[in-house]
C-alpha cells in the first residue's frame, strides 16, 4: 500500500530505493529516540505536529548550540595586557561580556592603557552590539594623538565582539567590502652601507612582494654638517623626536625658523634619488619625517623632489594649520597628506572643505576606530580625495584597519610598520595567513578575524606590567558627573 508522503515523493519525481535491514533498525532506533527526546522537552509529539511554525522551530533548535544571543549581550569586564611591538609599548583590551565571548582592541602605541581602561565603568552593563551608541558616550573622553586610543581601542573591540556575536566579518557591519587583499605599503631600510641597502630594499620588493614604499628623509641628516641648515646653532635638529618642554623636538615647525639651504637640500635629494633610482618608477614611493621647519620651507623642498614622483610628502607641518597646508599643497605638483594625529572626523572634513592636503591619512587607532574612520573616508571621497591609512602596532590594530580598509571605496594602502619584526604575526591566530606578498588578506571569520597566541603576547609583555589580562576592580565604579550640558 502506498502512503501519502511516498505519492508525494513520486510527484516531485524524488527516487525512492528499498531501505536496507540495517537502515531500518536505524530508522527505528532514530523515531523512539525522537519520541523520547519530544516528551522530556516539554512538547509531546501531539502537540508538535499541530503547534505553530514559529513553535516549532525553537522547539526543534533548542539544542543547537547558537553562537549568540546579540540582543541580550551585556558588557560584564574590561581588561589589559601591555605588549612590546619591538621598542614600542602596546595595550591590548579585553571586553567580557555575559555569553562568554570576548573583543579585543588596542590603544594605540605608544599610549598608556588607562586611555581604556577609564572608559570601563563608563559601558559596564551595556550592550556591545549598540557600537554607535556606545561610542558617542565615551568620544568625549578622547583626544588628538595617542590620547584618542583608548575610545579607538574600546570601538575595536566592540566591532570584535558584534562580528562574533552576529557571527559575520566586522567589514560586512560597516557596509560590506570593496576588495579582498588590502595594499600595504612599508618602510625602505636604508642599511649600514650601500650594499646593505641594495639588500634591504630588494628584499622588501623581491621576497616580501611590497607593491608600495615609504621612505623618510629629513634634516637630521644635516646634523653638524656646516652649511646646510639656518638656526641650527641654536636648535638640536638631530633631537626631532625629543618631547622635552622648549626643546627641537616639541617645538612646531613654523616656530623654529630653521631654513634649509642649497647645499642641504642637494644632500637631501641624493638620498631621495638613491632610492628612487633603486626600486624604479613603477612603484610608488612616500615620504615621511622632514624635521621641524615652516611652509616657506616645505614648499622649497617640495618643488625640489618633484622630479622623485614622489607618491606623497608627509607631515611637513602639524595638521592643524589648514590654511597653510593649502597653501604648500598649491604650490607644489608632489601630492600632500597628514592627519594620523587628528581624532574624529570634523577636522578632516575642514581639511577636505578647505582642499589642504590631496590624500587624508588617519591612523585608526587615534582617529576613532573602524566606523569614524570609514566616515572619514566617505567624505573625503565625495571632495575627491584618497585615503591612506596609517599604522604601528599589534595585529590587532592592525586587523581592525584591514576591515575599515576593505569597507572603504577610496583607500590607497595601509602602513605595515613592523615587517621585520619576526614574531610580530605570531601575536595572532588566523584562519589564513594576515599577509602575502605586500597585502593583506580580508579574513572572512567573524569580527576582526583573530584570537590571541597567549603564549607569544605573554613572552612579550611590558617588563614593567607583567599582567595579563588580570582583573580590574579599581576601574568598575564611575566617581564623576560626566554630561557635558545642563
């Protein structure tokens, strides 16, 4: 006798074959075990046949294991870990959350972790997946430089912990993805001689697969050299980096009157032109690190390596000085770019208004994580501008900048600053590798794509805060009124 569901199968043309001695025991075992598990779970097969569809279904995946419940996710801890990147201290956050899933982010190096971890008390209790939310409580709490880390750091992991608790790529939260791979550009070593160099820079081009260089050629190299530079006498330019009070080093460019003569600009070139003449014109080669000196001076040394093609000149003055970076940038045909200081949006947008520079440059981890960053982006795109992204740190900023970078229609490439670090990758697990030949891959695994190689991050803690990722009690309570209107 033929049963309704075997003439249904017969209308549907689906073949049906003659179940084996050994299948059907299994059939057998399969319905009492069904039978079984329907009454002890509440829903006797009765009233499962005639309970709605909506019944039905969380009837019938009550048991599978699900990756989260997004909605009700609240934030229960933050934690800490300070790394050593090299010569640079990194911190690396951990949001908990009540599913047991965690995020990570990093406060941008060189930054203290309690940029972070002041925050903690602040989003305690709230829902990690409300990213937006969350970032407009804290945003007040950040700043330009390193003090807007430990807002980006929070922002990261937020994205982290949404991506995993949707399960999807944190690209695919910000709109989706434009590219697989992410262009990188790194740094060109100069080497201790010139046959040193030549392997340096073939290495970077030939076993590394880097598409894009930077380099960085200022007035340092002028140091004591007689003739080259103006108010050198008074001022140290070899001490660029110093952030002593009324030193070189933190004193603005246009307040040092240092000028470049003749003779420093030619030496100045010679470098410029031995790199260039190294790697060829098809690879495009940036420029970084000039020293202190004012826009009569950036526009002198701009028109002077417009010949190098140079792909960009870099933070030839502080940002903030709008008016005379349009300056320099209408003066000279070599493109311009700064902003990996700048924290938030709204001064990227008078740079763009305004036309100052021709490529922004934010460094995700100060200008305020991965969905202020893609703002950025977007708007400079509309004032047809590109975007570059600037980067030192971990693989966990660095991965955060590779999913802004996949969401962003006019990026040009990201900084690798850690190349020849050797256990820099070793930081994180991932499900492919981070990097092939000068790009990035755009992992398709949920939220930034990595989990943490404890074992490596512990072999390369901060010697002065050994912890990781211990508890944090002190951070828990808010002891201040922090609204900003009345």
């Amino acid at each position: 006798m033929t049963t309704p569901s075997e003439k249904l199968l017969t209308k549907l043309g689906i073949k049906q074959t003659s179940p084996s001695p050994e299948q059907d025991i299994n059939k057998e075992n399969g319905r009492r075990d069904f039978l079984k598990k329907a009454g002890t779970g509440g829903l006797m097969l009765g009233a499962f046949m005639f309970s709605s569809i909506e019944d039905t279904l969380a009837h019938s995946t009550s048991n599978v294991n699900r990756h989260s419940s997004p909605s009700d996710l609240k934030i229960t801890d933050m934690r800490y870990a300070v790394v050593m990147n090299g010569h640079a201290r990194c911190p690396i956050i951990r949001i908990d959350t009540n599913q047991g899933i965690s995020g990570y982010g990093e406060v941008r190096d060189g930054a203290t972790f309690r940029y972070a971890m002041f925050l903690k008390s602040r989003i305690m209790g709230m829902n990690p997946c409300n990213v937006e939310m969350i970032f407009k409580r804290i945003k007040q709490f950040g700043f330009h430089g390193r003090q807007g880390g430990g807002v980006c750091a929070v922002e990261m992991a937020l994205w982290d912990l949404a991506g995993k608790a949707y399960n999807v790529p944190a690209y695919q939260l910000l709109g989706g993805k434009y590219r697989d791979k992410v262009r990188l550009y790194a740094d060109t070593p100069m080497g201790r001689d010139e046959a040193d160099f030549n392997a340096r820079v073939s290495k970077r081009m030939d076993e590394q697969g880097f598409t894009f260089l930077k380099m960085d050629f200022g007035i340092e190299l002028l140091k004591g050299i007689p003739g080259t530079t103006v108010n050198s006498n008074f001022w140290d330019i070899g001490r660029q980096w110093s952030n002593d009070p009324m030193s070189y080093g933190a004193t603005e460019h246009q307040f040092t009157q240092v000028q470049i003569t003749d003779k420093g600009l030619d030496i100045l070139l010679e470098r410029v032109e031995k790199v260039r003449n190294k790697i060829g014109s098809d690879i495009p080669l940036a420029s970084d690190h000039y020293g202190h000196f004012d826009h009569n001076n950036a526009i002198r040394l701009g028109k002077a390596v417009e010949k190098y093609r140079l792909a960009w000149l870099e933070d030839l003055i502080p940002w903030k000085f709008t008016e005379q970076w349009k300056q320099i940038s209408l003066a000279i045909e070599t493109p311009t770019t700064t902003g990996e200081d700048i924290y938030l949006k709204e001064e990227f947008i008078k740079l763009c208004d305004n036309h100052a520079v021709d490529i922004v440059h934010p460094d995700l981890a100060t200008s305020g994580g991965l969905l202020e960053t893609k703002k950025i982006g977007d708007y400079a795109e509309e004032k047809g501008i590109a975007m570059a992204m600037h980067f030192a740190g971990t693989p966990v900023s660095f991965m955060a900048n590779v999913h802004c970078a996949a969401a962003t229609q006019n990026f040009m490439a990201l900084e690798h600053h850690s190349v020849d670090l050797d256990y820099w990758e070793d930081f994180v697990k991932t499900e492919k590798p981070m990097i092939e030949k000068g790009f990035a891959n755009v992992p398709e695994s949920p939220g930034l794509g990595i989990e943490l190689n404890e074992e490596v991050v512990k072999a390369h803690l901060d010697p002065e805060d050994k912890g990781f990722f211990k508890p944090t009690p002190e951070w828990d309570k808010i002891r201040s009124w922090d609204r900003l209107w009345s």
